[in-house]
C-alpha cells in the first residue's frame, strides 16, 4: 500500500469513528491569551498533529470515558500517522538509519510505565501502558521493550518509510547533526486530559530527533522530564531538545510550581526561564516548549522560540489550535 493510500486509510477511518466531526481548524493557530476554568473533560496537546489526536481522545471523554484511555488513544493516532516524521510510523531514523522509539504514560493514582529506544513496534504508548500494569517496573529498554511487547501481541514492523529513508540518505552525504527550532525539534506529541470526573492523565511519544546517535534517549520516557501527572495539582508535557527538558526536570517543576500557587502559563514559563538561566547561549539556538493544565481546568504554554502551538479541546474550545507566547 502506498504512502498516499495509508494516509487515506487513516482518514477514513477516524471519519467513519466520528473522530473528525469537529470543525476543521484554521490553519492560523489563534491567540493564546490566559483561559477561564472550564472544568473536565478537556484535552490538550502539543503542535498541529494535536488537533487529531485530540478528536481521538475526545472521543473517549465524551462518553464519560477516563482520561488515560482517552490520552492513550489519541496519541496512537500520529503514532500510526506515516506523515508526522517525528511520532512513530514514518518517524525520521537515527544517524544510523534506524526509527527507534520511546514514550511514556501516567495516571491519576501516579502509576506510570514507560519505554524508550523501541524499534519495530508501531504502538509504544500502548506498551508503556502494558508495563505500567503488568509488570513491576516503570520503564523497560531496547531489545527487552521489544520482546515484552511481541510477548504481549504486538506485531514486529518495520517502520522505516521510503520517504524518511530518501530523507536519511540526503542527510548522510553531509551528515550535519544540527537540530532546527521547530522542525526536527518538534519530536514528541504531549498529551495531557482531564476526564469528567475531574482526573488527569497523560502520555507522550515521539521517534526521537532525526539523525540522533543510535542508542539515544530523550525527555520524551521519562517520567517527571517529558511528562507528569499529580492528580491534586495539575499536569504537564514537553516537547523540544529533551536534553535541556531532562537538565531541570521540566514537567515536574511545572507542576510544583502550579501547587505553589502559579497558573499552568506563568508555571511553564518559570521552566523556560530556568533553562534560558542554565544555558543562555544555547537557549537562543533550540527549541523547548511546556505545556500545563491544572484542577481547575485551565490550561497554559510557554516556550523558547516563537512558532511552538498545541491544540485543545473542551466544552468551549472547539479543539482549537493557539500558538503559544514564547521567551524569543
């Protein structure tokens, strides 16, 4: 099956599932401008691959569904969506040419599983949740991940398409490792969800940023880094150089600082404040964006450069895409 022809399948299929049935969203992301408490369900998650993954979720908290199914499946969307070269199927390779994979998930009790440098399985979000349920441990690796999730029934494929392997043969004639704020930078999909019942969960996954060493792991697995989920406080996710996320970790400060008293938009930005104090020179070269919800249902983002945007959707945000304010 071509390219075309999956990404066609894919549509189709979310349509026929009632995924789609929110307006089509603009391509100018709105405004983002501080948001009223809207309560649950809401749903919210990083870069324009959101807003599908989104319908995903909220297909589930509609229903009165919890919100880690919910996160759960609207994450596998881009997972299996060949045309986000930074999620999953179709993801960019590392240096060495191979897609290996890392996510993590957490609920509202702070149980948490996770799997980082993942080859060949298509769905890790759904492994992260196997771990965090059927086993005693929070996060398993390499050859081990993938045995755990063949031994659980998942399929052994080869995610690699013609199109990222064109793309990873162009790159190997210079072999110029040098990530670019808001391409390649944009390696995850953070999702975080409250459900009706006022719970909060969240998932993140991402193939890692393109042409990395083989072995390579990011914020994106890592609990407290890329994702945290404090069931009495709030929730966040991040996205951009894991690196700089891991040095302060970023999603975990975040919600600190939002049970201290900071809205999910000043908490974020008090994040990147902390990574621009750490490395000021780096800072103005790369890409790291948080995004925030907390109890109340209000919701927030900040990042280092301008063109970072996540979507959202509740009952009064018709799964909106904003761009977010940024230090740059």
């Amino acid at each position: 099956m071509s390219i075309k022809s999956r990404r066609t399948f894919i549509q189709q299929t979310a349509l026929l599932a009632g995924l789609f049935s929110i307006r089509k969203v603009a391509s100018a992301a709105e405004k983002f401008e501080p948001q009223p408490a809207v309560g649950g369900p809401i749903v919210i998650s990083t870069w324009s691959h959101g807003v599908p993954a989104n319908a995903a979720a909220w297909n589930v908290l509609q229903k009165g569904g919890r919100a880690l199914d919910a996160v759960e499946a609207g994450v596998r969307v881009p997972e299996a969506d060949p045309l986000v070269t930074s999620v999953g199927y179709g993801g960019l390779p590392d240096r060495d040419g191979r897609v290996t994979l890392d996510a993590c998930i957490m609920d509202e009790f702070s149980n948490c599983g996770s799997v980082a440098f993942l080859e060949n399985i298509m769905h890790p979000i759904s492994v992260a949740r196997l771990v965090m349920e059927k086993t005693p441990h929070v996060m398993i690796v390499g050859e081990g991940a993938q045995k755990f999730a063949i031994d659980n029934g998942f399929k052994k494929e080869n995610l690699l398409t013609p199109e990222a392997e064109k793309h990873w043969r162009e790159w190997l004639k210079d072999s110029n490792y040098k990530p670019v704020a808001n391409w390649e930078n944009h390696d995850t999909i953070g999702m975080v969800a409250m459900d009706e019942k006022g719970n909060l969960s969240g998932a993140c996954t991402t193939s890692g940023m393109a042409y990395k060493m083989h072995g390579r792991v990011g914020d994106s697995p890592i609990i407290g880094a890329g994702l945290y989920v404090d069931n009495e406080v709030g929730a966040a996710t991040s996205t951009g150089v894991g690196e700089e996320v891991i040095r302060i970790c970023g999603s975990h400060l975040v919600v600190e600082l939002m049970r201290k008293g900071a809205t999910p938009s000043e908490a974020c930005r008090e994040a990147v404040e902390r990574i621009v104090k750490k490395q000021p020179q780096r800072s103005k070269e790369l890409q790291v964006g948080f995004l925030a919800i907390n109890k109340r249902g209000e919701f927030g983002s900040f990042c280092l450069q301008k063109g970072f945007n996540f979507a959202v959707k509740s009952a009064v945000h018709d799964n909106s895409l904003f761009d977010s304010k940024s230090y740059y």
